[in-house]
C-alpha cells in the first residue's frame, strides 16, 4: 500500500467532518496533540493535489509542523547526536512558513494567520538569541491552534 493509500485511509477513519477539508482539520487534530510529524504527513497530500494559491498556505503549515517536529526531537534528545542539532533548522522552517503564510493574513481558512505568523517569528527569535542553545518548546506548553467554525479564528 502506497503513502497516499495509507494517508487516505487514515484521514477517511480520524478526519473531522467540518467545514474544511478533512486534511486540513485533522491537520490541527494532530498538531495540537503535538503529533507534529503525523501533522505533516496528513496535510501532504492536500498540498500536493493543490491546484491554486492555498499551495503555498499548505506549504508553510506543513513547514511548521516541521520545524515542531525538531523542537520536540530536540527536547526529547538534546544531547543526542543528531536530534541535539536541530535547533538551527527549527528556526530555519518556522521562518520560512511565517514567510510563506504571511500573505494569506490577517485569516485564512478559519485560521489567525497574523497570530500563528507571529508565534513562528517569535520562537524563531528566542532561538536565535540564545545561540542556537535553548529550546522554547516543551510538552506542557505546546501551541494550541484552534480553527473557527464562524470563520473567527483562534490561537492560544
């Protein structure tokens, strides 16, 4: 069974059934439970099949994801050889996804694309200032990303 076949079949038996794509929903399911990895995996297909300017929206969340992917890897295993040294391309993504997200602000698709734009810059700087040394993320206080169904979004 191909990728595609096991992400579809995943997303046909945990995607929510709201007002956006099940992709896209389930997408923040995950992210928010800090399945971050899993994040990236479900929305992929979605960019991939994308055909207009939500390409690049999908593109930086699916970025995001990634560079959460390395902080959790790095809180994990700081002083493991690899995981120890992904602070730097963390960074990298979350400024990259702000840059690629910053246009669809102030929302988009139910989402605070402003606020979700700041928190990726904010890290970013907090990492950046410590020397590539500290880590902002941790399990207990993880983000939070709440889609609006009334098309008001949320971030906590």
């Amino acid at each position: 069974m191909s990728k595609r076949e096991r992400m579809a079949r995943y997303i046909r038996a945990h995607g929510p059934r709201g007002s956006y794509p099940p992709e896209y929903e389930l997408f923040f399911a995950l992210f928010n439970a800090g399945d971050y990895f899993e994040a990236h995996d479900v929305l992929e297909q979605l960019w991939l099949d994308c055909r207009n300017s939500n390409a690049i929206f999908y593109k930086g969340l699916i970025q995001i994801a990634g560079g959460f992917v390395h902080l959790r890897k790095h809180f994990l295993r700081p002083e493991h050889p690899t995981d120890g040294k992904r602070l730097a391309p963390a960074c990298r993504l979350l400024v990259l996804a702000a840059s690629n997200i910053r246009t669809f602000r102030p929302e988009h698709m139910g989402l605070d694309v402003k606020k979700l734009c700041a928190m990726c810059r904010k890290l970013a700087r907090e990492i950046e200032a410590s020397g590539f040394q500290t880590n902002p993320w941790h399990p207990q206080a993880r983000p939070i990303v709440n889609l609006s169904v009334s098309k008001s979004p949320t971030l906590q």
